[in-house]
C-alpha cells in the first residue's frame, strides 16, 4: 500500500448470549492441529468486497455488531488450561476495531487486496484476540471496499455462507433482529459430541477408516531425485475446455461435476505414483447433519477416498468415486485426536509410516445447488482448447501436503489450483497433472 494512504481505527462494540468456558469441539481441534503444524500460523476465511453506494460506516458497524454478537464462534478465543489443552473461552461482550482507510490516489480494491494480505500474515494471538479483522477503504472519505476475515478457529467456508444468509435476519433500519439466531453453537456442540449419540458417530467414522487404513499402500508417491527448494510448490490451471466438456459428460454419467473432476484427478494420481489405488482425503462440510447447516463454525473434516483406477473406464472411474464420496462423507464426524492416535498405532503394526497427505477440496460450493453445466459441441470445446492458461503461484518451504488440489469458485471455467511437496512429485509432475485432468475430461467429453 502507498504511503498516500491514512487510516483510522472505530470500535464495534458487540454483546451476545452466553460465556462460559467449554472444550473444543471437533472442527476446532482439527484447526488446532492445522495451526500448530503450520508453525503457529493462523488460516483466514472471508475476503473484500466493493461496497454499495450510500452505505455509510455507522451501517457497517451495525452489520458487524450483529454478526458477533449473534454467533458465539465469533467472540470465542482459545486459551490453555493447566493441563496444557485449549479451551474455548466465550465471552458475552467485547469490542473489535474497524480500521478505516482513505485510498488516496490509489485503486481502493488494490488498497482492500493489500490489506487482506497485511491482516492474514500479521501477528495473532488466540487467547487475547477477537477472531474477527475488518477494515473499511474509502475513497475521498466515501466507504469503497469492505475486508473481512475469520480465523478458522471460529468459522470455515460453509460457515461463511451461513453468515451471510444470516444478514436477512437484521432490520437495517433500527438494528432489530428479526429472528432467533439458528444453527448449532460451538460451546453447544462441544458438549454434544461428548454424548451417546456424538460418541456412536465417532466409533463408527474410526471403525471406517481403520478398515481402509489396514489395506491401503503405505505409500504412493517415491522420492524425487535432487528435488527443488523452496520445497513446497504451487501452480493453477484454467480451463475453459474442460468446463465445456464437463456438461456431456455430467448428461452421460448423471454424475456432479465435482465427482467428474475428482475421478480426472485420482486418474492422474495414479498416473503419476505407479499405484493404480488411489487414497485421497476429502474435505467434507458435514452441513447435511441436522442444525449444522445455519451455524456460523468450523464444521468441516476430512474423508478418505479410496479408489481402485486399474483396467476401467472413465465412466466407471466417476462412478467408483460417486460411490466412495457417499460412503467417506458419512464417515467424517469424528474427534480426531483418535484418529491421529489411530493412523500411528497402525502404522506401527504395519511397520510403516501412512501417507494420508493427498488432499481434494471444492472451493465452489455446488454440491448442495441445483447445476448447471453448458450443454456444448465437440467443436466448441476444442475450439476452447487454446484458452488454457497455466499460472505459478508461490513456492515455499512452510509445511504443507503431499498433493492438495483445490477447485477454485471461478464462474464459467474450470479453474483448478495443485500444491506438491516436491520431494515427492517434481514440478514437471505438478504440471502433468493439471494438464493431464484437462486432457482427460475433454477426451471423455468427446466419446461417441
């Protein structure tokens, strides 16, 4: 950001129901777990946005007020007990700053770009700071941008959908709220998942995934030879094509368009690795399970795809996977603690230690949604072919995943994005497999 731009600071003072300290729920422990092996560094949820004409800072305030106040994740912190274990610490009251910035010559979003940056590296401490960072950017004194973000402490992705459906429920006009905040609360759930009900989910997700565990390769991906540093690496890919031909092959196999991909991307995995069964870890938002849907939490946890790739066809891929999403995604509400505890105990039966570090995440959220895909030629989408653009992101040596693929929320592509720990799949790798998802979905599109 330039040294034209001023800022000042507001206060948005919030007050809710309940306070008191309770465990971490589920979701909260896998964020935990996340943070610390990440070095300590806090992920972030939410993003800019332009702002409406006439939309004044008092209204902003009020909004944001509301919001917190409303849903008890967002005036949660975490803070160690004598025993060494976090807690979640509710507070029925608090204050949070809305830094206010002037652009000045600047371009207000490329100042809200900046500062979404500066907000996700800077310092933060769970047991003192408010999991909630928004900052308004002007232009000659009149709000422009809106940047808002949530530690995943407090929220994921779907959380955020949750919260802004929510925003219905606020007269804007005299603050009144208009109905009950709905959708289960962290200190709640908490307490759930200690109970019969929570505790038989919970056995049955880890019986589910010590069967898996027992019969899956160790290890997929061998050692790259003389691989790069920074060790961790990034690329996206955009696909025009491939988006164009996933419509022939959803009306083909009645299969989402997620599923589709997913089998493009456990194909090329298997490609690359020499193993022909696939074992991904899929996120799953677990919003289907009653009053999880409204919560504004992290609720989202991980399921292990297994899928065998050897001697089918595409179609039969897509419908393997169809079959392993169902069965995983019922399977991924549980404390995972245990199965942390679980993955080491039968690794050291078996002698070895399970790479379970393959990751699958749609960014898009339309699993939920009614899709619709374009219904296009073999023309169109070859004539779509020369559009695919290749883009690098950052490289880094902070610890991350084996392979993490990412479908991003881009409208009218396919838009995809892959990191790689290149000790185990070597930038060329990185880049056959992007490349590779492209030329599998479009050569299944174009099956007579």
């Amino acid at each position: 950001m330039a040294e034209t731009a001023t800022a000042q600071r507001i206060p948005v003072r919030f007050q809710g129901e309940g306070s008191g300290v309770e465990e971490l729920t589920w979701g909260q422990w896998a964020a935990w777990r996340s943070m610390e092996l990440g070095g300590g560094r806090v992920d972030w949820a939410g993003g800019t946005m332009p702002l409406l004409d006439g939309q004044t800072i008092e209204q902003i305030v009020m909004e944001l007020a509301f919001l917190i106040g409303r849903h008890q994740s967002l005036r949660t912190r975490y803070r160690l007990g004598e025993d060494g274990l976090p807690r979640q610490v509710l507070s029925d009251s608090g204050e949070v700053l809305i830094e206010v910035v002037e652009a000045g010559a600047e371009d207000p979003a490329e100042v809200a770009a900046a500062l979404e940056v500066a907000y996700q590296d800077a310092p933060f401490d769970n047991a003192e700071d408010w999991p909630v960072r928004a900052a308004v950017v002007c232009r000659d004194g009149t709000p422009a941008w809106f940047l808002v973000l949530y530690s995943h402490m407090a929220i994921d992705a779907y959380g955020i959908e949750a919260l802004i459906a929510d925003m219905a429920n606020l007269d804007r006009a005299t603050g009144e709220h208009l109905a009950p905040v709905a959708g289960v609360q962290p200190a709640d759930l908490a307490r759930r998942q200690r109970g019969g009900a929570g505790r038989r989910q919970h056995n049955a997700s880890l019986r589910h995934w010590e069967k898996q565990l027992r019969e899956i390769a160790a290890e997929r991906f061998p050692p790259v030879p003389d691989p790069p540093s920074p060790r961790y690496w990034e690329a996206s890919y955009e696909s025009p094509a491939a988006y164009l031909a996933l419509g022939r092959i959803a009306e083909r196999t009645k299969a989402h368009s997620s599923t589709i991909l997913l089998a493009a991307y456990v194909l090329m995995l298997a490609r690359i690795s020499g193993d022909p069964t696939t074992v991904v870890r899929m996120l799953v938002s677990n919003r289907f399970r009653p009053g999880f849907k409204e919560s504004v939490a992290g609720l989202a946890q991980s399921a292990l795809c297994v899928v065998d790739t050897a001697d089918v066809s595409f179609d039969e891929v897509v419908a393997r996977v169809w079959k392993t999403q169902l069965t995983a995604g019922l399977h991924a509400y549980y404390d995972p603690r245990d199965l942390w505890d679980m993955i080491d105990r039968v690794g050291e039966e078996r002698g070895a230690t399970l790479d379970l570090q393959s990751y699958f995440n749609d960014r898009r959220r339309t699993m939920a949604t009614a899709e619709v895909l374009p219904q296009a030629s073999a023309k169109d989408i070859n004539d779509a072919l020369p559009k695919s653009r290749l883009r690098w992101g950052t490289n880094s040596d902070d610890p991350y995943a084996t392979v993490f693929f990412l479908i991003n929320a881009v409208p009218d592509t396919v838009d995809i994005t892959l990191r790689v720990d290149t000790q185990r799949v070597a930038p060329d790798d990185l880049v056959a497999i992007l490349r590779g998802i492209e030329e599998l979905v479009v050569a299944a599109a174009l099956l007579e």
